[in-house]
C-alpha cells in the first residue's frame, strides 16, 4: 500500500511529534503504508489549514497600480468611492481574486469565506468572475461566496432580484448588512435576508458595524430569526462591534444566546473599533472565527492576508500575551473559522482532509509572535509551498 506523503514528527497545534500519514488525499493512521514522499517535521509546528473566514477577494487591487485614497472617514464615503473605483479603476474581479488567493497560499491559506459585492451598477458579474476563479484553483483552495449587498439593498430597487439571482449563480451564502444604519428598516432587511437564505437553503453572514443597543437590538432580530427558521449552525455575524459595548450582565446574556442557537461570530480585531470580549466569548463555547476583512483595497490600504499575523492581531487587540492565549487565537483562526464555516473533514483526524501548514517554531505562540514566513503548505496529500517557496507546477499569478 503506497501513501501520498509520511509527514514524520509531526507537532498537531504544537503538541506532542506524531507520525503523520497522507493517502488519496485524506489523513490515514493505518500501519503499513509505505509513503512515495517523507517530510522531516521535526523544527516546525503542525496546523491544518489556515482559514480565512472574512475577506473581499473582488476588492482587492493587488498588483494593480497604487490608489491615491482620497476616501473620507465614514462607512458612506467608503461605500461611495468604492463603487467609483470598480468603474473608474476597471476591477476585474475574477483576475483580482485570484491574485489574493495565490497571495496567501504560502502563508498556508486553504480555505477562504469572500463576501462579494452584488448592486445595481455591477449586478452579479462580480459573483461570476469570484466562481470561475474558485472552479479555475479548486485543487488549490476552498472559497465559499457570499452574495454580499456592499451598496445596501432595500433602498436600492433591484437589489434584492440581484441577490436572488446571485445565489441561482452559485454562490453560497446570503449576506446583509447594517439593517438599521445603511438600510435605516432593521426588521425588513433581516426578514429578507432571511427569507432569501430560506427560499435557496442556505446560510447567511451578515455584517453588522452597528454600535451599542442599536447593534445589540439588531443582534437579537437576527436571533429570533434564526430560532424561527431552525437556523441554528448556519449563521454568522462578522463584526458584532455592539458585544463590545454592552454592560457585563448584558454581553453575557446576548453571548449565552448566541451559543445556544449555534450562531458564529466573526471578529477581525480592528484597532479602531470597540473590542470583542474574547476570552468571554470562548470561555462560553461561542464559535469565533476571524479574518483579514479587506486587503490592500479602497477601503484599506494595508493586509497581507496572513492568518497567523491576525491571531497576532487579535492577541494584540485583547491585550493577550501569554502562550495559552496566543494558542487561542491561533484556534480561532483555524478550527474556529472551520466551524464557522461549516468545513467537512476538517483537522488532522483519520479520513479528514491531508492539509497541514508546517510553519517553523517551536511553539504556538511562537508562530503567533514571530508569524514565520517560510512554511509548508501541503493540500490533500500535494506539497503547494516548500519552506516558503511555490511549487512549480502551480498557476502563474495573472
Ligand atoms: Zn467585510
């Protein structure tokens, strides 16, 4: 019997060296196996795949020329110059996708979640040009698409058609965003969305920046509705800005019901917004997955897409510096977001996917503060990256 790879002294999460072996693609602890390929991991640490649970693959201008942000402060000026680039700036969404994927797959990135602009200037080309790219690198990558209403929906007519017609396109998730502040109609927003996710059974991540009560409010709709339509495990609130903001017995409260009706939380760790109270939100079991939200667009200059550089993030933002901590997150930006995410097979059980990510430390938390760059990414059984190095016989970068 003959294995893909032997992946010999193995430290799964920084634990104790095990032998690791890849058959077929998938994690296989039978005896015997003689592997056509051994790697010595004894000066690394062991990850599954990173997961990148949040980004905009159809924003990126990633080797595109510089833009000249002129952009103001509000989340409105923000949408505004956004809609104007795509036009003025011709952002080809399929081509920038996949310069972003092929970014962060040495960084060990094996499974990204895009929120994809769906509005009435673009209407759903977007969404196509994200899927050809997923179906052109699927041997490289998973990418699960969000219909994403970047611009509003309700206010703008048609929008919703377009979601509509985006999820008949492929894609997999319903979006939403700011029912009350960018909407200004909180309950019909999340009844559509939800209606929407219902109609094609499928789930839904929302954006919701809403501060204090008004988030918190908002929060609690898209609880009911979860309850409602037995949505439980299938939804996802990226940002949730408000859990920061509440009083103690309150967080605690709204965190609790999250937790028992399944519902993930994303969290990016932005430095200029109220933080998440994370170790709460772990300690009562709630799903909590992160990721680096926009990269080098109009919205953020900045990002690499390094999913280890945001634990170190996240770790930063919550005033974390002790191992366990740092191990935390780096659980957050990898089973968190695979669970979050719904990702089968996930993890270095027998049958699971042959990922790993084999990144040179001596600790979790090492890999966390040091974020090492010359790591090795293997994908069902194919070494991808060699200490940092791509393959040859992967896709040039367009
Ligand atoms: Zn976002």
């Amino acid at each position: 019997m003959t294995a893909d790879l032997l992946v010999r002294n193995a430290r799964p999460m920084g634990g104790d060296p095990v032998d690791l072996v890849i058959r077929n693609g998938r994690f296989d602890t039978r005896d015997g196996v003689l592997p056509k390929e051994e790697i010595d991991a004894t000066e690394y640490i062991a990850l599954p795949g990173l997961v990148e649970a949040h980004t905009h693959l159809d924003k990126t201008l990633i080797g595109m020329d510089w833009y000249e942000n002129r952009v103001g402060p509000t989340r409105n000026h923000r949408i505004l110059a956004d809609r104007q680039a795509k036009r003025a700036l011709g952002i080809d969404a399929r081509r920038q996708s996949a310069r972003q994927i092929l970014q962060t797959l040495p960084f060990g990135v094996l499974a990204i979640r895009s929120h994809v602009d769906v509005d009435t200037e673009i209407g759903i080309a977007n969404i196509e040009g994200v899927l050809e790219t997923r179906e052109a690198l699927r041997d490289l990558v998973d990418v699960q698409v969000v219909a994403f209403p970047q611009s509003g929906m309700l206010p703008r007519e048609g929008t919703l058609e377009l979601m509509d017609a985006a999820m008949r396109a492929g894609a997999d998730i319903v979006g939403g965003i700011d029912p009350a502040t960018i909407d200004r109609d909180p309950v019909r927003h999340i009844d559509a969305i939800f209606a929407l996710a219902d109609r094609h059974s499928k789930p839904i991540d929302i954006h919701l920046h809403e501060l204090g009560e008004l988030g918190a409010f908002c929060l609690e709709l898209i609880i009911e509705r979860t309850r409602a339509l037995s949505m439980q495990g299938r939804v996802m609130v990226s940002h949730a800005y408000c859990l920061g903001m509440l009083d103690a017995a309150r967080q605690q409260g709204l965190i609790e019901t999250l937790v028992a009706e399944r519902i993930a939380v994303l969290t990016v760790g932005s430095p200029a917004m109220p933080a998440l109270p994370l170790r709460l939100m772990r300690q009562c079991g709630l799903t909590v997955a992160s990721g680096s939200d926009g990269i080098q667009n109009t919205w953020e200059p900045w990002g690499n897409g390094d999913m280890l550089e945001r634990a170190k993030y996240l770790a930063q933002r919550n005033g974390m510096t002790n191992d366990a901590d740092l191990a935390e997150t780096t659980r957050i930006c990898t089973f968190g977001g695979a669970e979050a995410m719904g990702l089968e097979g996930y993890g270095f059980g027998e049958g699971n996917a042959g990922d790993l990510v084999l990144v040179p430390a001596r600790a979790l938390a090492e890999a966390v503060a040091l974020t090492p760059s010359k790591r090795t990414v293997i994908r069902r059984g194919r070494v991808l990256v060699r200490d940092g190095a791509l393959a040859e016989d992967l896709p040039p970068i367009a």
